[in-house]
C-alpha cells in the first residue's frame, strides 16, 4: 500500500477470483466457465467490428438490448447492459443503498457483496443460512432492509422457488430486492417473469456461464423503467461506453442463436446429475445444485487436501477457507471427458490415502 492511499480503503478486503494459473496444462473445474465453445457466428460478429474499434461503442446497446427485450419478453428500457454482472450489481449497490438504506445477503454466498458494501461505504449484514445451506426466506420477510439474492445460490448451487422470492419481494415493498440469476438456466426458474408486478426487483444475469462468454464480460439487469433509469444514472456517471464493440456484437449473435445455447446447458445438466451420482457413490456428500457447478465434500478427506492433490495431478476446482465450508469443494461441470478425468483422479487419491 502507497503512502497515497485513501484511508476510506485502508481496511477493503478485495475479492478473490478464481485460479487462472499457467504453470501447466490444467483440466480447469474452478471458475464456472462453460466447457462449450461459443456459436461459430460470434467469431464472424466479432471480426467485423474489429476494423472500428477506432470508434466508440454504442453506450445505449440500442442492438443488443432490442435482441434482449425481444428474447426476455420486456420492454428496451427494461434492460440495462454492463461490463458482466458484476458492473450491475456495484451499479445497484451505488443506485440504492446508503446509510438509511443498508442491505443484506447471506453469510455463504457470492463474495463480491460485501467487497461491494465495503467499497462504497454501505452498511450491510450477513444473515446465515440454515445448517442444510438453504436460506429460510423468513430471516427476509419484512426485513425493511435492501436485499441481494442468488438464485441458484454459489457455491452452494441450491434455490429458492419464484413463490418464495414472491414473498420476499411482496414484503419489502418499500426496499430493492435484487435476484442474482447468474446460474439460472441450469435449472431453476427467472424472476424476470415478475418485474411488471413489482418495481423493487431488479434481476441481473450474465453471459459469462449459459452462454459461453466468460472472457467478454458482458452482463445485464431487467427491471422496472424507474430502477433501469437510477442504473442509467449511475453509468453515465461512471462509464458510459461501458461495453466494447467487440462484446456488444458477440452478444447480439448469441442472443440470436439461444437454442444453441440451451441445447449446451441441457448437456451440462446431464453431465452434472452424472456426476453427482459417481460422486455420491464414492461416498460424497453433494448438494441438490441446480447451478453448472456441484459442491461437495468426503468424510475420507478435508476439502483443503483434495483440492491441493487434484491440482497435483492437473485438476483444478475452487476451494474456500471459510470455517463453515472448508470441508467442501465447488466443482464446474465440464464436458464428459473432463468429468471423467475428475472422477479418475479423485478416485486415485482416495485410494492413496487408504494405503
């Protein structure tokens, strides 16, 4: 730390991303990539605005917010696109919390909201999940507090029903309910059906997981016409060529070619529950998870240990420290193949500690 370093972030504990190592060749299970390559047209799109990057980017994404509105049933000034999900999250955090305002989430779940809350001087509260890792939606019934939600929640990959969040938002109308769906077309249901009913709900996705677009970052929220302006606000305040033409055209072929999409996130669905199952009959415990990812963890081994020996033998997954999840290890759902190199090397260290 410089000695010109504000003071307002002297005690901000940064986020941690995943591993992105380069020491070898790794069959890469720790960051929620999708295991599929992108559509074959968004190599097209991309090269033909590379000969205008000269030029600025839209800051409206007037094309590609039509091609969602078109796809979410919603209207263009419903959706705001950002620089991946994370930029909408710090842009709502910034839009509708302050010191009358402040906001919660629970103690196990995306690690960027309390790097968020810190950063901008809001005051928040972690509300713990319940010993099966799920959320009792009554700890948020008539709160009168901000909230942020994510649905599948990560790492755990476990959900709330839209009837549940219903109840959530319902009771708080005077507060921002934020659904973080950055998982959600692994297997549970959008809240985006919900935002004409209610003008607290702000949704945000990403294309980072379903749609094979981790390295372009681009995310988005959808909302109520009056949250979608306060964002507005918020990033022409910031940032207002936000998003790069090269993205910006990669998500309009993608937007056009979602049964594509899809189709891939049935595969990883299936390669998931696969999964699941070997893993469960090696004697692991794994959560219901409806996210592109499984987390769990073997009485044979403490999570730390296998994380460190499946880096050894080429396989990476994420592990936390955090006290109540140590035990565990969250594991991206790749192909078949890779999920079988997995399964092998697991099985490899279970039976190397048993000698």
């Amino acid at each position: 730390m410089s000695r010109f370093f504000s003071t307002k972030y002297k005690n901000l504990k940064a986020y941690t991303p995943g591993e992105q190592p380069r020491d070898m060749q790794y069959v890469k299970l720790n960051t929620n990539e999708s295991p599929y390559p992108p559509s074959p047209s968004v190599s097209a799109a991309v090269m033909n605005e590379v000969g205008k990057l000269g030029l600025y980017s839209d800051p409206e994404c007037t094309e590609l917010v039509s091609e969602a509105a078109k796809l979410f049933g919603v209207k263009p000034t419903q959706i705001l696109m950002t620089n991946g999900s994370d930029e909408i999250l710090n842009f709502a955090f910034m839009a509708f919390c302050d010191e009358a305002h402040p906001i919660v989430f629970p103690d196990i779940t995306y690690g960027f909201y309390p790097v968020f809350a810190e950063l901008n001087g809001i005051q928040y509260e972690k509300i713990p999940l319940k010993d099966d890792f799920s959320i009792d939606i009554n700890d948020y019934i008539g709160i009168g507090k901000n909230i942020v939600i994510a649905n599948p929640n990560a790492p755990t990959g476990l959900t709330l029903s839209l009837n549940d969040i219903q109840k959530i938002i319902e009771s708080n109308p005077n507060n921002v309910v934020i659904i973080d769906e950055a998982y959600v077309d692994f297997g549970t249901e959008s809240a985006v059906s919900l935002i004409d009913r209610y003008d607290n709900l702000l949704v945000t996705q990403t294309f980072s997981k379903s749609r094979s677009m981790a390295g372009a970052r681009l995310g988005f929220g959808i909302g109520a016409e009056s949250l979608i302006a306060d964002l507005c606000t918020i990033k022409y305040s910031t940032n207002p060529y936000n998003v790069n033409r090269m993205t910006m055209a990669a998500g309009v072929a993608t937007l056009r070619e979602n049964d594509y999409y899809m189709e891939n996130c049935k595969k990883i669905i299936a390669t998931r529950e696969y999964t699941k199952n070997e893993l469960e009959k090696l004697g692991f415990f794994v959560t219901d998870s409806k996210a592109n990812f499984l987390f769990a963890k073997s009485d044979a081994i403490d999570g730390e240990t296998l994380y460190l020996e499946l880096k050894k033998r080429g396989v990476l997954v994420r592990h936390f420290t955090t006290e109540k999840i140590k035990d565990y290890n969250r594991i991206t759902v790749g192909t078949p193949e890779q999920m079988d190199i997995f399964l092998t090397r697991v099985k490899e260290i279970l039976n190397d500690i048993q000698k």
